[in-house]
C-alpha cells in the first residue's frame, strides 16, 4: 500500500508541505499570525509560553517548539522572537539548524523595530522559502512511512465500543504495513492501565505503562488532587461515562492490540517504528500538540459527541460512532462509524475505511478541520501550580 508523500532528506516523509512561521514566545505570536496572512503555502501558531517560566517549562516549551520545526510535514522555518523572552530566536533557530538540513532564519521584533518592519522582513523571507517548497513534489511513498497520531476527546458511551475499537483496527493494519502509530493521554489509562501494560513488548515497557500512570496520580496527589475530579469529564458524563476505568476501558480500545515497542516523554521524538505510546495530559488539544511535535504527520481523533478541534501542522481527521453526532456536526466529522452499533458495518470493516482514508488524506486530500483552518495548540507545563 502507498501513499503519494514528501520524502525529507532525513528519509522521512510528511504528507504537506509547509513553511512554518514559529513564535519563540507568546509576544511573536501574532506577528507570526500576520506573517503567515500574507503568504500562501505558510503556516502559524499561536504560543501562549515562552517566558518568566521554570526550567522544566522551559525545556518543554522548547522540546515542542523545535518538534514542530522538526515534523516532516515542514519544509522550512522561519523564527520569530521578541528579544527578551528566555529563549532568543536566534539560539531557536540555532537548535533547529542542530538538527536538521532544512531552511530556517530567523528575526526579532525588538531588534529589528517593532512588528511592521519584521513582518515585511519576514515575509519576503517566506515568499522565498515557499518558492523553494513548491519545487518539492510528492512521490509514490510506502505505507511503512506512515505516522499517525490517534487521538479521542468528547467522549460518549458510544466511542468505546465503535470508534475507538475500529480505529484500534486501523492502528493494527499500519503496525502489520510496517508503519507507525502513537496513543496517549495517560490519565485515561488509570484504571486500565494493567490491561495496557499486557500489550508492552518487553517486561520493562510492562512496567513503564505501569508507572506512567502511577506517577500522573501521584503527582496530582502531591498538591492535594484527585485526578477522579475531572475525569471522566462533564462532557463525558453526559454521554453516558459513569466512572474513569469506564472511559479508560474504552480509550485504551483505540491503540489496537499490538505489542507496544516505547514508552515516549511527551514532544519525544520516536527511536522505533510500531505501536507507541506518549505520555501525556488527558487534555486532548495538548495531547495532540505533544504527538505532532513528536513527528506524527496525519492525525485520526474519535469523538462521540464531536468537537472541531484541528493542528496548523498535521490533517485531523474525525471519526464518530454516534449516528446523531455525524448527522449534527457533519461540518467537523470525517467518517460516520455509527454503523457498527446499528449492525450494517463490522469494526474490520470500519478500521479498513479507516486506514483508506488516511491514505487519502496523507495523498493531499483535505480534512474537514483543515478546511476551516483550526489550529488548536497548547503545551503542557510539567511545573503545575494550583
């Protein structure tokens, strides 16, 4: 099976082909924001981070920031930094160049004069970059190149028991193709979590599942909180959620069944292709963040009661196991599975329909999120205060 790709000179291969406008803190955000306005084949995103912040912040905030440069649907980079913030531009860029041969300059705000004057810098710059990006065209790329991020939020009683089980269907058929596929958001392991771990390839990644979990309730516990508070979430018990190992025994569902190769820090890049694991926050926007930050190209996200949410970087692409939610938010769903509660579609099927368009979306085809332009970022901090 192929898909027509952007093979990066790294040998990885990303499904667009962008150039990235990347605020090194949250004062360059909305410069990036006009930046990326004027020129077309560029993307932005908002940070809302970057400085007065602890160590560890820090190194999260820039672990995501030199991901997202780093992701293969990126051809090439431009920074933009205030001047002051805790990490210049120039030291981003620095660490962008480290690691990789693709295109990168950067500019600051303070330096230059203010945001009329960097943007027009910053802009030629773009213009010229896309131009180099447009030279790039996509070829015929093995499934084995896949990355897919799987991701769920606004769940309902009927994710557990359609969308999740057929996109764990989906997963199986890109690890057995030889490609990659990443589950996280450890919190809604809690409860499952030694069903999980069974999947671990090795005793050690047994144990890693294990203690990711009982490291996020300890920390939580730490100052003075239950994560049984906010999980399941109201949204989740409107739809039928009662308890946290209910929504974790239908989370799990959507990572397949077959053996778990890493256990990855969050914004971790991968050192193994196959089935994987991320720890992550139970928040979905920031989990997604951490996935395609960590070099997932194409993301698949189920949803019983919907939710629009969509990444500048990487094509989300929604699936439902609720007939009414595919019917009522048919502006944000991309595939209705609905039909397996219904009896007219199995979840071999629905996970075969599944992985054909993730083909199809990795080929050009634009997501329904990406036709509206969403781009939904949030880092998560390690340091949480309460």
């Amino acid at each position: 099976m192929q898909f027509m790709g952007y093979r990066r000179e790294d040998g990885r291969v990303g499904v667009r082909n962008y150039v990235l406008i990347l605020p090194g803190c949250a004062c360059a955000s909305e410069t990036c924001r006009l930046v990326a306005s004027e020129v077309r084949g560029t993307k932005n995103v908002i940070m809302n981070v970057g400085c007065s912040d602890v160590q560890a912040n820090t190194d999260m905030n820039l672990r995501v920031l030199t991901g997202f440069a780093l992701n293969p649907n990126v051809f090439g980079v431009i920074v933009i930094g205030l001047g002051c913030e805790t990490v210049g531009h120039r030291e981003l860029a620095a660490k962008i160049r480290a690691e990789t041969s693709k295109p990168v300059v950067s500019f600051g705000i303070q330096e230059i004069g203010g945001t009329v004057a960097t943007t027009a810098a910053a802009v030629k710059a773009a213009r010229e970059m896309v131009a180099q990006a447009s030279e790039q065209q996509r070829e015929p790329c093995d499934a084995s190149d896949l990355f897919v991020a799987i991701e769920c939020g606004g769940s309902d009683a009927t994710s557990g028991i359609a969308s999740n089980p057929a996109v764990g269907n989906m997963s199986d058929r890109i690890v057995d193709l030889g490609g990659t596929t990443m589950m996280s958001e450890t919190i809604e392991f809690v409860g499952a979590e030694h069903i999980l771990a069974k999947r671990g390839a090795t005793p050690e990644i047994h144990d890693q599942i294990i203690r990711i979990c009982e490291d996020y309730e300890k920390h939580l516990a730490g100052v003075g909180q239950d994560c049984r508070t906010g999980q399941p979430t109201t949204g989740n018990k409107a739809g039928g959620l009662s308890t946290i190992e209910e929504k974790s025994l239908g989370c799990i569902h959507k990572g397949g069944t077959r053996p778990v190769v890493e256990v990855l820090q969050e914004a971790a890049r991968p050192t193994k292709k196959g089935a994987l694991i991320m720890d992550t926050p139970g928040y979905d926007i920031s989990s997604v963040t951490s996935m395609v930050a960590g070099g997932a190209t194409v993301v698949v996200f189920t949803t019983g009661r919907g939710t629009p949410t969509g990444h500048a970087l990487a094509p989300v692409i929604k699936v439902t196991g609720n007939r009414e939610t595919a019917k009522r938010m048919a502006d944000n769903m991309d595939i209705d599975a609905s039909g397996i509660l219904e009896g007219d579609l199995t979840i071999a099927d629905a996970g075969k329909g599944i992985l054909d368009e993730v083909i199809r979306v990795a080929s050009g085809k634009v997501t329904k999120a990406e036709a509206f332009g969403f781009s939904d970022i949030a880092v998560d901090h390690i340091c949480r205060f309460i």
